[in-house]
C-alpha cells in the first residue's frame, strides 16, 4: 500500500489525509500542538457559491452536497447582504454582478438587521442561499475518518527536514524519522517553505493577515438570525456568532509565515467603517484575533503533483476559501495523487494544477 505523509493540519491536510487513507497508509503531521490552531481555527466559516474565482467556485458547487449531506450535514442557513451608502451605487452593482446577489430595498435591509442605519443605507443586496459551516465537527469527522482506515495523526511535531531518496522521501518531524512513497505539503503559510525544504520550487504562495473583533451583541437584540453583512468592495464585514456578533475589516497584508495577532490599527479601521453604518454604539471588543490567508499569485487554490517531482503534492492556496471548497479540493487531491480520473471538468483540474504556476 502507498505510504504517503500529509504536513499541515487544517482543514487542507486533514480532509485530503482522510479522502487519501481509502486507499493508502496515511500519517498526518502537525507542527502545532492541535489540529486547526492557524487558519482553520480562526475562520468565519461561510460557504457562498458564488465566491471566488471560477475555478474556486466550481470546488464550491462539487462541495456543497458533501456539506448538506454527509454525517448529516455541516450547514446552517445564514445568507449574505451587501449594503451601500448613497455613493456607493455603481460599486455596489458590481458586487452585486460578481456574487449573484440581487438587489432588495433598505427597509427589507433593516428588517433583516435592525441595528443598520436608515439614513445611511441606501442600496442593499441579498442572497439567501449562503451558510454557516460547522467547521469544529467538519475537521473532527475528517479526522475521525482517518484514524478509523487505519491513519496516524502526529500533533506538536515540527517538521525540520525532508529528503529525496531513491524509495521516496525522509521525513524529519519532532525528532523522529519518518519514510513515505510521497508527500502531500498541505502547510498552509508555510507551503512554500516546506516546498523548499523538500528541495522543490515554490510556487509563491503568500499570507495575508485577516483581523477579527468579536463585540456583543448590539443594542441587546439577538443577531442569530441576522445575514453576515458587508460593505461594499468587502471594506468591512460583519457575521453573527453564538449571540455575538464578529467583525474584521476584511483586510490582507502580506506578512511572513507567523502565529498571527490582529492588527489594532487596521482593525479600529474596519470597526469604524462598520459603525458608520449602523445606529448602535460600538463597544469594547470581547476578544481580538487574526489568522493567515495563504494565497497563489492567481488567487485559486493549488492543487495536485508538482509537475518537476509527481510524488510530491500541493495541497495550499486555499485563500479564504479552504472550509466551503474542503470535501471536492481533499477529493481532488486524492484522485490526483492516486493516479485516478476526477470527475471535475478536465479545465477546472487544469485551472488548479501547479502546473499553471511554472515558467
């Protein structure tokens, strides 16, 4: 049976390393000292067909089933709403455009978030067909799946060296020698770096810091019902959250690979452009946080073997769209590995490849 060593686990390498353990002896390595601590631990959790590029958007509409169905499902109704002010009109038709949203007056605006300002809102957009993500049960099943085939999950365990040998690769992680046929580098910041280390050529994967507050609830109503809101140009956003109310000026500096801490400038931007459109006062945050979105140089994911070494893997590039794309990406990545058709369109395949990436 293929030996193949999974290095990241997020929601990226945990659900390839349970689709790949089907049908291969599958070890998944982990720096940290928990599954999710990065990325996949600090997301909002949205799946909104709609989002992302056409190759993104055609991993959303492959996942969607698998999230409403599986293990009896991973998705609460939500929806999406765009609001403008009175300038904002042609930027909001864009949006509109580019996320399928159709358009709906600001009083149905404000029924669907009371806090919003009327004298503010002037154009509005809604889509109801986006949901929530179960992401804590989504990882534990995938995990939960990869440990009953048989697979290992090794947390706090950093890897610090990989060879290229003539039966595959040597991997050195917390001290231990571990030997695989391949190497999925689902590593998520650090794609690049395990990429190198592994004697590989990046492919430019960069993070970009994501901010997040968590305020309670304002002005003493229950948001759980409300949609996740935006501004326009996704300046702002703000998504309900266990009877909060989460909000990140939705910004992405590129940063170096790191253990990310929220930017209190860039977030105090973001906060007052949320406030700008609402009548409630802004109070102090609950908690403050930031993760690491990772993205290629196209912005969709990066996906299948390295064209210069097949039996080494890309799992990376998720973006911000690692959750809602997870089932058909894990899926893909482990028909690619195995040597076995997708049943994805052969131009939506190509659009993932590393391949494209390569002078």
């Amino acid at each position: 049976m293929t030996k193949i060593i999974v290095i990241g686990g997020g929601i990226a390498g945990i659900s390839a390393a349970a689709r790949l353990s089907d049908d291969a002896d599958v070890t998944l390595i982990e720096g940290e000292k928990a599954l999710g601590y990065h990325a996949s631990g600090r997301s909002a959790a949205l799946i909104e067909q709609n989002y992302g590029a056409p190759s993104v958007q055609a991993l959303n509409r492959a996942s969607v089933d698998y999230l409403s169905d599986a293990n009896g499902g991973y998705l609460t109704q939500r929806g999406l709403m765009i609001i403008a002010d009175t300038h904002e009109e042609a930027a909001l038709n864009d949006d509109l455009i580019t996320m399928g949203l159709e358009r709906i007056t600001p009083s149905d605006a404000l029924k669907m978030v009371p806090v919003l300002d009327p004298n503010k809102v002037a154009f509005a957009g809604y889509h109801a067909d986006a949901h929530d993500i179960d992401t804590d049960r989504l990882m534990q099943d995938f995990a939960k799946t990869l440990r009953s085939n048989g697979g290992s999950i090794l947390t706090n365990q950093p890897v610090t060296g990989i060879t290229r040998t003539p039966q595959g690769w040597t991997v050195i992680a917390g001290g231990d020698t571990l030997r695989a046929d391949k190497i999925v580098n689902a590593a998520g910041a650090w794609a690049d770096q395990i990429a190198m280390m592994a004697g590989i050529r990046p492919v430019g994967i960069t993070p970009c810091r994501r901010s997040m507050a968590r305020i309670a609830a304002p002005g003493g109503h229950d948001p759980a019902r409300w949609p996740m809101f935006f501004g326009v140009n996704e300046t702002w956003y703000a998504k309900p959250d266990a009877g909060a109310l989460i909000i990140s000026p939705a910004d992405e500096d590129s940063v170096e690979p790191h253990d990310a801490w929220a930017d209190d400038m860039v977030l105090a931007e973001g906060l007052e452009r949320y406030q700008n459109m609402v009548t409630t006062p802004l109070t102090k945050p609950i908690s403050t946080w930031a993760g690491l979105r990772s993205f290629a140089p196209d912005r969709t994911l990066v996906l299948g073997p390295d064209p210069d070494q097949p039996n080494f893997i890309w799992c990376a590039g998720q973006g911000g769209y690692g959750f809602q794309t997870s089932p058909a990406a894990s899926q893909l990545v482990a028909d690619l590995t195995l040597g076995r058709l997708s049943p994805l369109p052969v131009e939506i395949v190509d659009a993932l490849r590393p391949d494209r990436l390569r002078p």
